[in-house]
C-alpha cells in the first residue's frame, strides 16, 4: 500500500520541475537576450506608445546646402578634424551632429563618410588641449543611421568644440575614406550656441557648385524637414505675386529678442517639385525691432541677404545681440537684381514667424499686420504665429531633433524585441510540446505503475486467500481425523 503515494510523488515533481525550465531566465542589462518575456513584452508596448509621439523622420528635397567634406586622398588613419570656435566662451550641455545623407542602391538613404570612430573635444581660450566630453569607436551602435546623433555631455564652459575623427569611412559614390557631416549643433540649454560661428577644419573641399564647405556646418540647415507629426496642421501666408509689403509683428509688450527663425513656404510633394525652394523670402530682408508702432526710433536687428541658392533652407534663423523691442517689422527690400515682379518668386510668405526671446518664442498668438491685396485662396495673417507649420505643432531645434535621435534609437531597438519575442514564443512552443508529450508519458507511467500495483495485490490477496484455504483444509482434515479417531 506505500507504493502508490511514492510512484504519484515523483511524477508531481518531474511535472514541477518541467514547469520550472519553462519559466527560468537570468537577468542581464547588456542584452536581450537575457531578459524575461515579460520585459521584453512590456518594452515593446513602451516603444509602440511612444512612437506615434514622435516627430517624424522626414527628408528635405529640392536643392540646398550639402555640408561639410574633408579630402579623400588620405588614410582612413589620418588626423581629420573639424573645430567650431563660439564667439564667446558659454556653457554648453549637448552636441547634435547630422550626418550627410546619401541614396544607395541597396539601402536606400544612409549616412554618408560618418565616422564610425570619433571624440568631441572642448575648452576655453585659455584651454588650447580641451579635454574629451565624448568618445565613439568602431564597437558602438551608432551606425548606420539617418537620424542625428545626440551626444549630451556634463555641463561646461567652452569656446571652442572640436570633432576628431580616429577613424574614418568611405564615402558611397567611390569608397574612398573621408569625413562628411551636415551639420553641427552645439547647445547651451535650447539654444544653438554653433550658428553661424567660425569653422575651422584640417581640410575642407568646395565641390562642384559650392555646396559643400565648413561654412555649411553651422549655417542651421539640416537634411531634415520639422515634422512633429502632432497637433493641428497650419496652411502658410503668402501674397499674391509681385506683392511685398512690410510686414509687422506686435508682441504686446516689450522683449529682448536676440533671435529670429523664419519657416519658408513648403514645397508641395510633387516629384519633381515646382521650385527649388526659399521661395517667399525676399533675397535681400532687412528686420527692425521698436518698442512703438510708428517706429519712431527703429533698430536694425538683421540685414539678411541671400547671396546664393545654399542659403536657404526649410527654416532660416538668425542671431543678433539682444535688444528689447515690442514691435517687429520684415521689410522686403528692391535690389537691382531682384527678380522681376512678374516672377513666380518675387512674393512674400512664411510657413511661420518665430521671434525668440530668450530661447522662448514670443510671438506665438500675437498678431501681425500686413496691407495686402485680399484674395479668395488666401490664408489668414494669423497663419504666420500660430505655432504650427503644414505637419503640426512646431518644437524647439533641440527638442525636435532629440526626438529624431530618440525614433532612430527605438526603431532600431523594436525589430531586435520582436525578434527576440518570436523566438522566445516558438522556444516556449517547442517546450510547450515536449512538456505535454512528457507529461502524458509521465501520466501513462503513474497509469502503468498503478496497474502493476493493482495487480500484484490482486496476486497478493489471491495467494492469501489459497494460504487460508490450505491452513483451513489442514485444519479441517486433522479435525475429521480426530474424530474418526475418538
């Protein structure tokens, strides 16, 4: 009768610990591979709520500025660097670097000659060495991307910021090893600290057509168009051809404004596309700042002329010292080489006007003046500070393009989870399988053993049952004996 708790006793524990194979994992932080299902479950929820939030990775067109290219008649070992020296020494706390952008034929687009190795150095004047914020090698996963690479580093005084390549890739159109870099933000909070700053380099090639040059580095075009994918959409302003009136902003009170970013006209997504882009901003703008709506005392903020094609963008910005002013007025200004009126591009517009003051837009909500001739398809003046550009909500420059970083960084994540998902399912599956045809055959066994069981005490109680009968037919017959005898 003790057989029977023993034989069921030790299939519940071979069940139990088939049970526990399926479910045992170790913890790791370096790797998925060492993560639970649940975890991995759980961060693939995190990534697909967090993606619709994200501004959108889309790419300029038209004609526009490239960036910066170093020789490419050099070893992929040689000292390539490039310096942006700041106007004054200032605390920074970030570096973006958006990387040239090349279509390949396998691919599609990829960053172009972006060093897989590199480190950013920084100082003061009085700091000619700098020291290392930052540091990439040829183990890091920064590569291959479109989006721009974040770099935030601890909080430093610095007059110069410097990139120097330890190694270098090659470039698609004919493997030969060089650097090439779009742009290059240096920020100090959300301002970008590296517009229009001195460039230096340890070589720096033109190219054909002037759009390559260190120049481009910080002139604030990016490959990229901002597209925060959120909130309400705004059409743009423009006039009507051959109409360029002044255009004043009221900002209700008095600001230092030190910056003023403008957000051309969109082009249509038509392939090809209708013009080559800038079009609405005048080649020659010049903008006043007063604190009264006569301009009785004006104050020249920014003399913008546009000496070529690449000097234009999706936004352009400027930077003046700071002076405080209520009024704003955009004045288009007849040079003789001004295009004729008759010209599709000789009109004024904006996708929006952003006067910041302190890293704050101000003239968000404000209203704007303009005497215009009034058309039916034309959008309100309001268009031109509502916040918004034709794909939604416009965001700060750092903000936007740590969004970019942050999409690049979870779309390059999300593919490895699900992989990983789906192999730990057909595992658990596969396991799932085994455990059931285990399980059955530990079932069948306890069946078995319990037969057997049952079997050897019928034969027990058989075998009693014959000694009992033996033992009563001795005794019987020595009774009967007895008598016979008596």
């Amino acid at each position: 009768m003790k057989k029977i708790p023993s034989t069921l006793a030790y299939a519940f524990v071979l069940l139990c610990a088939l049970s526990t194979q399926l479910t045992a994992t170790t913890q790791s932080e370096k790797s998925i591979k060492h993560w639970t299902v649940s975890h991995l479950e759980e961060r693939l929820a995190e990534i697909d709520n967090e993606l619709p939030q994200l501004s959108q990775l889309s790419l300029r067109g038209g004609v526009g500025a490239i960036g910066y290219r170093s020789t490419w008649w050099q070893d992929s070992e040689d000292n390539t660097w490039i310096e942006v020296q700041l106007d004054h020494t200032v605390s920074i706390d970030c570096v973006v670097l958006a990387p040239t952008i090349w279509r390949t034929s396998k691919d599609g687009f990829q960053a172009d000659a972006f060093p897989p190795a590199f480190r950013i150095l920084a100082g003061t004047e009085n700091d000619p060495k700098g020291q290392v914020v930052a540091e990439f090698d040829e183990h890091d996963t920064h590569l291959p991307r479109i989006a721009p690479l974040v770099i935030p580093i601890e909080p430093m005084r610095a007059a110069w910021v410097r990139l120097e390549a330890t190694q270098l890739s090659t470039r698609y159109y004919d493997n030969y090893p060089c650097l090439q870099l779009a742009e290059f933000f240096i920020f100090s909070g959300t301002e970008n600290v590296a517009l229009h700053q001195t460039v230096r380099a340890s070589s720096n090639v033109t190219g054909v057509g002037g759009a390559w040059d260190q120049r481009y580095l910080v002139d604030g075009h990016s490959p990229y168009l901002m597209h925060s994918g959120r909130g309400m959409h705004s059409q743009p302003f423009k006039t009507k051809t051959g109409e360029r009136p002044p255009l004043t902003i009221d900002l209700e009170d008095n600001y230092p404004i030190s910056r003023i970013r403008l957000h051309a006209l969109e082009q249509d997504d038509t392939v090809p596309q209708v013009s080559a882009g800038g079009l609405g901003i005048p080649e020659h703008l010049k903008i006043w700042g007063a604190t009264d709506a006569p301009f009785t005392d004006p104050i020249l903020l920014f003399n913008y002329r546009k000496n070529s094609i690449y000097d234009s963008g999706p936004f352009i910005e400027f930077t003046f010292p700071e002076q405080h002013v209520r009024f704003v007025q955009l004045l288009a200004q007849e040079d003789n080489n001004s295009m004729p009126l008759k010209s599709i591009a000789n009109r004024i517009g904006f996708a929006e006007v952003e006067l910041l003051s302190r890293g704050k837009n101000v003239a968000e909500g404000k209203p704007a003046q303009m005497e215009y001739t009034q058309l039916e398809w034309m959008r309100p003046l309001s268009a031109l500070t509502d916040g918004s550009n034709l794909y939604g909500k416009l965001l700060p420059i750092r903000k936007w393009l740590e969004e970019l970083a942050l999409r690049h960084e979870l779309q390059t994540e999300r593919p490895l989870i699900v992989a990983e998902l789906s192999q730990r399912y057909a595992q658990q599956k596969q396991r799932l399988r085994l455990m059931t045809s285990l399980a059955v055959a530990a079932v069948l066994i306890v069946v078995f053993l319990i037969l057997i069981e049952r079997n050897l005490r019928l034969k027990l109680v058989v075998r009693t049952r014959k000694r009992i009968a033996a033992n009563l037919h001795d005794e019987l017959g020595a009774n009967l004996h007895a008598i016979g005898m008596l």
